[in-house]
C-alpha cells in the first residue's frame, strides 16, 4: 500500500499539472484569437482548436477524478495526465506555430535576454533575438546568440526562467578553453572510479572498457547541462527551479529512467538527476522551500511509477560531491551576476529600477500562492515590463 502522505503529493501533483494543462489550453485558444488567419490557413485553425478543446475535456475529466479521492485511480489519471501535458505540449509548441507569428510579446523575451547580455561585459554588445522552437541556443559568440523559445511560452512569464539555462551555454562558449579543462577534470575523475581493482584481459574487461569510454565521453555534455543549471539556479533564484520542474515534468518513466543503450552519449542527463542537483544547489542557496517541493513532487511520481533509481554505471551518488565542486569552479570562471535575496524572495511588485529576476520570481510567488488572481496579474505585469 502506497505511503498515504506520498499519495497526497501525488493527487495534489496531478491536479497542479491539470491545472496548468488548461492554462495553456486557455493561452493558445487566446493566442489564436488575437493573431488573424489568412482565409487558406482557416480550416488548419479549425482543426487545432479542436484538437485543444479535446484536451480541455480529458483535463477537466482527470480533475474530475481527482475529487473522487480514490487513491487507486491516480494510476490511471497519472497516464492520463501524462497524455494530456503531451498532447497539450505537441499543440502550443509544434502545432500552433505555423498561426503564431512574431508579435509584441516577443519584447518580454528580448527585454529578459538583453538584461541577461548586460550582465557580462563580453555579451553586451551582442544583440539577442529569440525565434519559435523548444528552448536552446546557438551561441554565436562572434556573432550574436541566436535564442528559441517556444512562441505561445513567450507570451507568459512562468517558463521564461529558462533562458538563464541557455544563457549558460553563452558562458560556457565564451569560456571554452577553461571549461573545457574543468570538464576533462571531472571526466577523468569518473573514467578513474570506474577502474576496475585488478586488470584482465577478457570480455568481461573489454566490455569495462567501452563502458568507462562511454561515460567518460558522455560526461563532457552533462557536466556543461548540469553547470547551465547552475547557472539558471544562481542568476533567477527559485523561479528557475520552479520553471524547470514545471516545464519537464511530463510524468512519464523517460523522466526518472532510460537504459544503459540510451544513456550512452546522450546530450542530456536523466531529468530526475539534473532535479538532484538542483535541490542540492539550492539548498546551498538558501532556497530550501522550493527544493524540498521538487523532491517530494518527483519523488512522489518515481514511487508511483515503481522506479527502482539506476543510472547504469553512468552516475554514482559518491561522484556527487567532486561534480558539484567542477560545477562551482566553472561558475567561478565564468562569474554569472547572482540573484539576490530581495529578488529570490519577491515580497514586492517588480518596478522599472528592478531586475527582470524579480518579476519572474514574484510571478511564481503569485502563480504559486494567489492562483486564482495569477491569470489577471500576469497580463498587467507583462504590459508595466515592455512599456
């Protein structure tokens, strides 16, 4: 029988993600109404709204269930929900692209990455631009960053934290020898503890071998994930960690699991190791509240799924505290300006002479304890941040 407190983090989890599966619906519905269609694409909007419509019904079908308050059904309605944030994702971040062109929204993004410039002297000439896609960057250094973002997550402030992440990665170019070496470090490191005690000459030890090349290998792109997470962390404070579990937390096992065959050379850790690190780092911060939610909120869903944590030789809890050293000396390197208590906190309503790192705080601050008032606040907030 499941841990009665689990299941309520479970149940109050699922209807958090219901929630938010309709706020977007809602967005995009309000997105489509504001962007006119040429009469050819019509029968193409058509068919979207429809398709969002029958997200809406599963949405409000799984809240429905959820006040049943039947914990044997959480089974059922974590699949469920998992399919809606799928589809729901598919819809906003795919789908609606072709009908969303760039718009007046698109000045929170570049306001947000045009501050993010200003805070290093090597970035601050470089002028951002963002277009439609999942979040990432070409960091062009000497260019300009060329950012994406999805369009429909543009015109809201919840997710827009992630940016930092990517602008993450324009440090690390710009820094590339010296990280680079900080990374080899910690690559060594790990081939190390993968030696084995005594040396053979057999299948068994070629196999070994080809794993200790794996990961090594595989290391370079997750230690430069986990430092852009840090990044993220460090600059926008608890906004990023609440931005970060919101916007991945699909509900599915590729969340918390993946085999040895799908870890080789991935370009990404296990989402549920990068949460790992992020609760760490934060509570290092001072952010401890929001930590101890991703914990239980991921932890709640691995217990329900009935994952086993394995990560295939490809992490060892006991390597977590030579990664997190490598991760601050990366982060001494490339100095990201921190966020600050007063920002992190976000007791006051953001103003001109303030960061865009408070308002994206107290938009979580106000999402997470007014939700009610959050979808009448945010369009008031986002018009005060580009006027």
């Amino acid at each position: 029988m499941a841990n009665p407190s689990l299941d309520r983090i479970t149940r109050d989890l699922l209807e958090a993600r219901n929630r938010a599966a309709l706020r977007e619906i809602s967005a995009l519905e309000a997105a489509l109404q504001r962007h006119p269609t040429v009469p050819f694409l019509t029968p193409y909007r058509s068919k979207l709204l429809s398709f969002a419509q029958q997200c809406r019904q599963q949405a409000d079908n799984n809240l429905h269930l959820l006040t049943l308050g039947i914990d044997d059904l959480h089974d059922d309605v974590r699949s469920w929900t998992a399919l809606v944030l799928e589809n729901v994702r598919v819809a906003a971040h795919l789908l609606a692209g072709p009908l969303l062109p760039s718009s007046a929204c698109d000045q929170v993004s570049v306001k947000i990455l045009a501050w993010l410039h200003g805070t290093d002297a090597r970035n601050v000439l470089m002028p951002p631009v963002c277009c439609d896609g999942d979040p990432a960057v070409l960091p062009l250094i000497e260019f300009t960053p060329i950012y994406q973002f999805p369009t429909l997550k543009q015109e809201s402030l919840l997710h827009l934290p992630l940016y930092f992440h990517e602008f993450g990665h324009v440090l690390y170019a710009i820094h590339k020898p010296e990280m680079d070496e900080l990374v080899k470090e910690l690559q060594d490191f790990i081939v190390s503890e993968l030696q084995p005690m005594s040396q053979r000459n057999d299948l068994r030890a070629k196999r070994q071998r080809e794993l200790q090349m794996a990961v090594g290998i595989t290391w370079y792109a997750w230690t430069q994930e986990l430092f852009c997470d840090a990044v993220g962390l460090l600059m926008s404070g608890p906004a990023y960690g609440y931005a970060f579990s919101d916007y991945l937390l699909h509900l599915d096992r590729g969340n918390f699991s993946l085999d040895r065959l799908a870890l080789a050379y991935s370009s990404h850790p296990i989402i549920w190791l990068r949460i790992k690190f992020l609760a760490s780092r934060s509570r290092s911060l001072g952010h401890t509240e929001m930590a101890s939610e991703l914990e239980s909120q991921w932890s709640s869903i691995a217990d329900s799924l009935g994952i086993v944590e394995d990560y295939f030789g490809y992490f060892e809890t006991t390597w977590m505290q030579k990664i997190e050293s490598v991760v601050d000396d990366m982060l001494t390197e490339a100095s990201p300006r921190p966020c600050s208590s007063q920002e992190a906190l976000a007791e006051k309503e953001w103003s001109v002479d303030a960061s865009p790192v408070l308002l994206l705080n107290r938009a979580w601050r106000t999402a997470r304890t007014s939700p009610d008032t959050f979808a009448s606040w945010e369009p008031s907030a986002l018009i005060s941040f580009v006027r």
